[in-house]
C-alpha cells in the first residue's frame, strides 16, 4: 500500500495560501489602479503584503516570488495588462522557447484575424443578399396572410360572375313567365311555350341549372 506524501500536500496547501495572498493583492492593486514600472518592483510590494499577512519571524522576499513560477505568472499577467503597459520586444525575449511561443502565438492570433475577416464577409454577402430577398418575401407573405391573395381574389371574382350571371337569368325568367319556367323539385328551367296538352321541353338540365337555384335559394333564404 502506497502511502500518502504528507509534506507534499503541506508544501501544496501552503503554496495555494500564499498564491491566494498575491492574487488578493493583485486584485487591490488593479481597483486603485496602482503601477509598477517592472516586475522586481511589483514582486518587492507582493512580498511586503504576504509578509504582513502571514507574520512569520522570517518575512517573504521579492526572491522568493520570482523563484516561484506560480507567483511569478500571476506578476506577469497583472503587468502585462496595466496601465500604459509597454509592448514586450521580442528582440529582448531571452530564451528561444519564449520566442517560439510567442511566434505560434502571433501566428495563431493572424490565422484567427484571417478567419474573422472572411467570417465577416461572409456574413455581409448574406446580409445583402437577405436585402435583395425582402421584397418577394414581402410578398409571398402578404400572399400567405391576405384572404385576398391571389387565389382568393380569383375566386371572389369568380362568385361575383356567377351572381351577376344568375341575376340575368333570374330577370329573363321573370321578363317572360309565359315562355320560361322552372321546376325547383328538379333544378330544372324549361320551356312553356309547348302547345297545352304536351309536356314542357328543358331547356337546362339540374346540371347546368343547379348553380342558379343555388343562388336563388340564397337570395329568398329558402
């Protein structure tokens, strides 16, 4: 059975504590908008607030937060992102690892400026193209929408014809009841000019006649 490493996670627990130190007195130092003209200035004002914090008989040293690569990193952010922060030259970059990182990066930030750029474009094209698709949208919903939309009107059309043409049919009816009646029982109209004693001739079938007593039964409402 493996056992635990007791100082590991003391050194772990003790590391954190003091991590926690430094971020609480980035965070201080980020409200009052206090800057630091390098990272041996800012580190010299961390270690003085850790060791007033902590109380040890042994104060903490700017030393000691450099060494300290998680310290060190938190420094650097916070320096990195102040006020009237200088651009870091790369020229000035000391280690060849530390320029090879910062070269991906640069390279990387240009590939996503690149694929931002052509996003927007893309996006522009459709935003034209959208423009130019509004009025037939339009349109079409407008069709969608109105009851008088084309197929509607057509058919209105169509019934204000029928009425108009029944109406016709109805006064000739009238205009001459002893030539022309009908049989409602059959929809049929017929002809009574046929001399007396012989059966009326039609003159339109149901089929052709039942459009009319449709709308006659409408207008008497029987």
């Amino acid at each position: 059975m493996t056992k635990k490493n007791s100082f590991g996670a003391w050194q772990e627990q003790q590391m954190a504590a003091r991590e926690a130190l430094v971020v609480e007195f980035l965070a201080q130092s980020t409200k009052s908008k206090a800057n630091y003209p390098g990272i041996t200035a800012l580190a010299t004002a961390v270690a003085q607030h850790v060791s007033a914090i902590e109380g040890k008989s042994e104060p903490c040293s700017a030393t000691t937060i450099l060494r300290n690569p998680r310290y060190k990193s938190q420094l650097t952010h916070y320096l990195a992102n102040q006020r009237g922060a200088k651009k870091i030259s790369f020229e000035a970059l000391p280690d060849e690892r530390a320029k090879a990182i910062v070269t991906s990066l640069q390279l990387e930030v240009f590939n996503l400026r690149q694929d931002n750029e052509r996003l927007q474009r893309y996006i522009e094209a459709l935003d034209s193209e959208m423009e130019a698709l509004k009025p037939k949208l339009m349109v079409r919903q407008a069709e969608s929408v109105n009851p008088l939309s084309n197929d509607a009107e057509k058919l209105r059309k169509l019934e204000n014809d029928l009425g108009r043409t029944c109406l016709v049919v109805n006064k000739i009816l009238e205009r001459f009841p002893d030539i022309l009646g009908v049989e409602s029982n059959y929809n049929r109209i017929v002809d009574l000019s046929i001399r007396e004693g012989r059966p009326a001739r039609i003159v339109a079938e149901e089929t052709e006649a039942s459009p009319y007593f449709i709308w006659l039964r409408r207008q008497t409402g029987a």
